[in-house]
C-alpha cells in the first residue's frame, strides 16, 4: 500500500482549493519566496520548481486582472496545492525524514495532471505576450 496515493492527493487537493477564496491569493503570492525557497530545498518537490513558479505567475496575471481565460476552479486548485505546500504540518508533516514532501508532491503532481491544458494555455499566452512586449520598437530620446 502507498504511503500517499493519487486518492489522498486528490482528497487533500479537493480540501484545499474549496477553502480558496480571492483574498487568499493576495497571501499566497506574497509567500512565493517561502514556498519557493521550501520546493529548492527538499528532494520531492525541487523537480516541480518551473511548474510551480508558472503556477505562481499565472494567479499573479489573474490577480492583476491580465489572464481571466481561466476558470476559477482552476486558480483555485492551484492556490490549493501550493498552500498545501505551505503548510509544514499536513498529512505527512514536512519533519518526517525521508518522506515529509511525498505528500506535497502528489498534490502539485495531481493538479498538474487536472489543469494541464490551462496551464499550457496560460503558458503560450504568456510567451506571446512577452513575445509581443519584446517586439515592441523603443524610441531612442536623442
């Protein structure tokens, strides 16, 4: 028997993005750093670090209004599981040598795999935006 499975990781991804409400948001993104700093440091989680850091710019453009082609459950599981990820005491508490990060990793795992659409979608916005940004001619003030 697995010490997490994709049915405790859908549990847990469920209960967290049905407390999600918009001012949580704000909170996340304020935590990037935490959570990012928490993902570079622990073996399970480091191999999600890009996918996580397009997950936090993704509720960052939803926030700022610029990226609504989203649903909202969407931004909500995603917020879900990267507070999963925040809090140090869930079903395998963080201290827990060895497998502390398993159970964050099939959260972020699992809502991968469920939104993998909008956030290729999001992701190709993206780039043409920044695409269209870069192309954008500059006028020279002398």
């Amino acid at each position: 028997m697995a010490l997490f499975s994709q049915k405790s990781a859908e549990k847990q991804l469920n209960e967290e993005s049905a407390k999600v409400n918009r001012d949580d948001l704000e909170v996340l993104l304020d935590r990037q750093k935490t959570i990012e700093e928490k993902v570079k440091n622990s073996g399970r989680l480091e191999r999600f670090g890009t996918d996580i850091r397009l997950m936090f710019s993704m509720i960052r453009d939803y926030w700022y209004g610029n990226y609504r082609s989203v649903p909202w459950k969407t931004i909500a599981a995603v917020a879900g599981a990267l507070l999963y990820v925040l809090n140090p005491l869930d079903v395998i508490p963080d201290l827990v040598f060895g497998v502390g990060f398993l159970d964050d990793a099939g959260v972020v795992a699992l809502c991968l795999k469920l939104f993998e659409s909008d956030l290729h979608a999001y992701a190709a916005w993206k780039e043409h935006t920044e695409q269209q940004e870069s192309d954008k001619p500059t006028l020279d003030p002398s």
